[in-house]
C-alpha cells in the first residue's frame, strides 16, 4: 500500500514538473503573442488569439502547481528522484522504439524509403519477437513486404514517390 | 418520377454496382490505416473517375466516402488509433470494448450504428435539402463562433480523471493551432525560424502523433507480454451480426440524435465528421443514465459516435446539392468530378439534372449496404488483425503512420514533426493527461480563431454575439453545458465522500 501512495506521489511530482516546463514555454509564448504587430483592417490581431489562449493556460497551470506543491509532501521530491531509473529501465523498450523511430526518420531522406524502413522493421520486429528462426524468419519476410513493397505499390499504382533518397 | 428512374437505372447498372463494390472495400481498407484519411483515398478515386459517365463516377466516390467513414473503427477499435480524425470518440469505448475480449461486438456495434447513421442521413437528405442548406449558409461568423464555443464545452466529456488537466491539455491543442500562419491576414506566428513550423502543424500529423505513436510506445511498456508473443486483443472474435444489428436498434434514441447531430454538422461548411462524432458522443454521454459507464467500454459510445459521424456524409450533401457548396473537402472534390463532366453545381442543379441527384440519393443508400455487405463478409478477415502477435504489429503500425504523414503533404519535415509530436503524446499520456480534449482543441481553435476574427472584421460591436437568435442559442446551450458538467462533477465528489465515510 505505501508502494503505491509513493508510486503516486512520484507521478505528482512528475506531473509538477511538467506543469512548470509548460508555463515556462507558454509565458515565452504570450511575450511572444504580444509583440505580434495588430492590423489596422481589424479590431484583433494576429496576436490576439494566442494571448487569450496563452493567458488561460497559464492561469490554469498557475493553479495546478499551487495545488501540487500544497499536496505533496517534502520527501516526495527526494523519492521522486530515486524512482526515475527504476522507471526508465522498466520501460526501455518505449525508449528502443523511439531511438530507431528517430534514426529511422531521420536517415530516410538520406538512404531512401525502401532501405530505411527495411532496416527499421527488422531491427525492431527481431528486437521485439521470441528468439526462434521462424520469428526472425517472419520478420525479414514482413520487413521486405512493407518496405520494398509498400513503396513499389505507392509509386505504381498512387503515383506517390516515398523519398527515395540521396 | 422519370428523374428518379434514370438515376436508379444508372446507379443499380451491373457495372457502376460493381465498381461500388471495390470502391466501398478501398475506401474501409485506406480508412482503416492509421494516416490515410477519406479525403486522401477520394483524390486517389477522383482521376479513375474521368473515364467514366458522371453518376457512375460519383456512384463510386461515394461508395468510398460511405465504406471511409466505417473503415476508421477498425483501427479505433483493434489498436486503439482513429483511423481517421472521424473515429476519434470511437476509441473511447471500442478500445475498452475490444480489449475486454469481445472485439467483434465493438466492431459490430461500430458497423451497424454506420450504416443507420448513413441510412438516416439520406432520408434527411432526401427530405429536407432545401430548407436545411439555405439555414445552413445564412449561419454568419458570430454564430460560428457561438457553436465552436459550445463544441469546446464538449472538453467536460472528455478530461478523464481530471478536469484540470483536461482543461490544460484542451489549451494545449488551441496553442498548437495558432502555430505557423496566422490563418486571416497570413502573417507568420511561432515558427522560431523554423521552415518546417512556419505552415503551421498539420492536424493529421498532430493526430497521428498524439494517438497512433503514443499508443503504439504504450503497447511495448510491458516486456514480458511482448516478449512472450502476446496477441493485441485476447477474446471472442465472433462479429455476431444478427444479435449486434438488435443491440443497436434497441438504443433508437441515441442512434437518431447522434445521425441528426452528424447531418447538421456536415450541412455546415466546414464542420464535419471529426466534430460530429464528439457531438454525437458527448450528447450521448450527458443524455445517457449511467454517464461513468462511458469510456469504460458502453455500447452506447460506439453507438453514438459511428452514427454520427457517418450521418455526416449525407449532412455534407445538402448544401452541395440544394447551393453547389461544398460543406468540406471530401464534398469539394465530389463537385470538382461533376465539374470535370461539365456538370454545373449550384441552386439549378436539382432541375437541370434530376437524374443525378436522385441517383447520388440512391447510391448513398447502396453505398452503406454495400458497406454493410462488405463488412459482414470480410470483418472476419479484419478480425485476424487481433491475433497477430504485438511484435509484429508494432512496428508495421508505426511505419503506417509514418507513410500516411509523408503522404499527406510529400514533405520530408511533416515526418520530423510526427516524431516529436508522438514523443510530446507518450510523456502526456504518461502524465495521465487526456488527449481527446487536446485534439478537439486542434481542430477547434483555427475554426474560433478565424470565425472571432472575422465576425470582430464585419462588425466590432462584441454585442452582435449575444443578440442574434441563433449566436445566442449556442452560447446558451454552452453555459447550459458547462452547468452541467460542474453538476455533474460537485455529485461525484459527494457520492465518493459519502462511500469514504458512510457513517457521516
């Protein structure tokens, strides 16, 4: 039971932060909304959206960190700490997907569509599959069909050129 | 009588049924994939279309927009990603639904609320054309803005646990829709310098981001079971139709008020299905009597959001045909095929060519039965997409959504984009912060924006908001909405008081 109330409280420590990550960006924001030039054709300008937008959520984030920092008490912040790498490596595979969906989108302009995405797929898929030669063998199968294939049937039969690359 | 002849001779011709039948079957296949939206797969249509006679050509681009609008639950209800922006509140219990192990039912339920959503759609299109469209256009920018204010009061339905979050994560999405250009007088907003900001975010993008890579990162949380070669969905993948088709007729409440929700907002330029099947939901939800049932898996949600947002495309019909307006971009590229045929769309097309118009009423209706038939037969196929192990379904997934976002604009830096929005998406998610309302905020705030500033243009006088009848009825309805929510929140607080401390 305590477990799960400091599980908690981690999760509201977390929230807290990112409370204040977003007004940090909103507040830069509204500054920014409000050297935005008015037009004279028109009563609002172009800023004026973004600081009526900006000003609420930065009203409402005001509010959600006076709460956070009244509920949560001060040892919190300290396991708050503590428990990160226990969460991190509880979710390494979230961070494996996003590490190869970043070199995957980010090498695809460079190498093309069709190597990029084989590479891709079957890096995740045997990554991801049981350690049998049928599961490796279905994933190179798969990889080849979404690759090479999904890019010949957009530029066959759509006329959509995937990137081909440099 | 002799219109309506012509126009079902042509549209039950063996060869228009046929090309119906494979454009009824492409448009739920490209909906079904995360990324490809009914407008993408009804330009793809449009240059086949040439060749052929002008009903017989919007014959099959209907049978796609129809067979797009139900294909965006089988994402929705599988993987738990709309599948377009349509299908949005159709994850809210599909999803749940589906991962309860019945996956059939929620697919089912999706399907059957289609197609009597697209059925009554028709018959209100049939009907009642001509005085919904003319009411339709004489809608100003005041009474725009007075409805986008009352759809953002739909954010109450949609916070989750937290109506404070909820509020942030819908003030989240407006701020991501004033990035780029600023929508009246182009002037260039937040782009940091950046090229890839300064058109502004995408709103597929945003949705795929958000939706199919912060859901897909969740499914791998969990080693062990994807380690072990654990199915997306375990359970019954029986698609019961018969029993399912009665389910959803017994809620013939819901069924139409969700269908008239969805014909309305179609008839409105430039509303639509991603706006109807929140509407539809959040309507549902507040008429329902066991409101905390919904997003817990209610047949009712399912109901209400399928029904909606398919009746869109028969809404969207009637300013097309009563005015020649297109009621939004799926509908814009049905005029430009008639246009290619030298068909002229605007107030005489009723009675210069009477027999298109009655056969496009009559392709709606085949188009949702071909649908219906489609669905029965194939959805068995559809279903075997739960069994597929998660590390093989994962990674395909995702280079769905990252073809469907490249596709959308063939712009290298919309892929960039996807992947900083989907990592923004996980840690919300993570957060525990609804995304729905996020997403409504997207689709909203370039709408309220443009609409606040247009009517401000016309008139500066603030009070225009609250004296024309049909402003002031929408701006009622949302404080009506918003009372409603703080009841209904005030009467949870006190009941979990009340089972906290039963002796007091």
């Amino acid at each position: 039971m305590p477990d799960t109330t400091q599980r908690q409280e981690s999760g509201d420590v977390a929230r807290l932060l990112s409370y204040v990550a977003l007004l940090a960006v909103s507040a830069g924001l509204f500054l920014e909304a409000r050297t935005i030039p008015t037009s004279r054709f028109e009563v609002l300008g172009a800023g004026a959206f973004p600081i009526l937008v900006h000003g609420t959520l930065i009203a409402l984030l005001l509010g959600a960190i006076v709460g956070s920092v009244r509920k949560l008490p001060t040892q919190a912040y300290g396991r708050f700490f503590s428990n990160i790498g226990q969460w991190a490596l509880s979710r390494r595979l979230v961070f494996v997907v996003f590490g190869c969906l970043a070199v995957y989108l980010f090498t695809m302009p460079v190498i093309g569509y069709p190597i990029a995405t084989f590479a891709f797929l079957a890096v995740l898929q045997i990554t991801f599959a049981p350690k049998t030669r049928k599961a490796v063998a279905i994933s190179l199968v798969l990889s080849v069909i979404f690759s090479f294939g999904l890019n010949w049937l957009f530029a066959e039969v759509f006329n959509v050129f995937l990137p081909r690359g440099r | 009588m002799d219109d309506f002849l012509i126009g079902a001779a042509q549209v039950l011709a063996p060869t228009t049924l046929i090309m119906m039948f494979f454009g009824s079957f492409a448009g739920i296949i490209a909906a079904a994939i995360p990324g490809f939206t009914v407008t993408m797969a009804i330009v793809l249509t449009l240059p086949l279309t040439f060749t052929m006679e002008p009903l017989q050509g919007i014959s099959l681009m209907l049978s796609v927009y129809v067979g797009g609008y139900t294909g965006g639950l089988i994402s929705a209800a599988l993987l738990g990603i709309p599948g377009t922006p349509s299908s949005v509140a159709t994850t809210f219990d599909a999803f749940p639904m589906a991962r309860k192990g019945e996956p059939g039912r929620a697919l089912s339920l999706g399907v059957w609320a289609s197609f009597f959503g697209t059925v009554i759609s028709t018959i209100v299109l049939i009907f009642a054309a001509p005085p919904l469209a003319i009411f339709a256009v004489k809608l100003g920018p005041w009474e725009y803005f007075a409805l986008i204010v009352f759809a953002l009061t739909i954010v109450a339905s949609l916070v989750g646990h937290s109506l404070q979050r909820g509020l942030i994560a819908a003030m989240i999405g407006l701020a991501i829709s004033t990035v780029g250009t600023d929508p009246m007088m182009g002037r260039p907003r937040f782009d940091m310098g950046f090229e890839m900001l300064a058109a502004g975010l995408p709103f597929l993008v945003v949705l795929i981001g958000i939706f199919a890579i912060s859901q897909l990162a969740s499914e791998v949380e969990d080693i062990n079971a994807i380690k072990t070669g654990e199915k997306l969905v375990t359970g019954d993948v029986e698609f019961k139709t018969w029993a399912v088709m009665r389910e959803v007729l017994m809620r013939p409440v819901n069924l139409v008020r969700s269908s008239l929700i969805g014909v309305a907002i179609g008839a409105l330029p430039g509303a639509g299905g991603s706006i109807a099947n929140l509407v539809a939901y959040d309507q549902a939800k507040r008429a329902s009597d066991t409101p905390e049932a919904f997003g817990t898996g209610t047949p009712d949600g399912i109901v209400a959001s399928e029904a909606g947002n398919s009746a869109t495309a028969g809404g969207g019909l009637i300013p097309l045909i009563a005015l020649g307006i297109p009621g939004s971009a799926v509908d814009a590229i049905l005029m430009a095929s008639l246009m290619v045929h030298g068909i002229s769309v605007g107030p005489r097309l009723i009675m210069d060519n009477g027999d298109l118009v009655y056969g496009m009423f009559i392709a709606m209706a085949v188009s949702s039965l071909m649908m219906l038939l489609i669905c029965i037969v194939s959805m068995r196929a559809f279903l075997r997409v739960a069994e597929v192990p998660k590390w093989v379904v994962v990674p395909i997934v995702l280079v769905c959504c990252v073809v469907g976002s490249f596709a959308l604009n063939n712009r290298v830096s919309d892929l960039y984009l996807l992947g900083f929005i989907g990592l923004f998406g996980y840690a919300l998610k993570s957060l525990d912060y609804p995304l729905a309302p996020l997403v409504l905020g997207v689709i909203l705030g370039p709408i309220a924006e443009t609409n606040l500033r247009r009517a401000l243009m016309t008139d500066s006088d603030w009070s225009l908001f609250f004296t024309r009848p049909v402003s002031l009825m929408f701006l009622i309805a949302a404080v009506l909405s918003v009372a409603w929510a703080v009841r209904g929140i005030l009467k949870s607080r006190n009941d979990q008081k009340i089972s906290k401390d039963p002796v007091s």
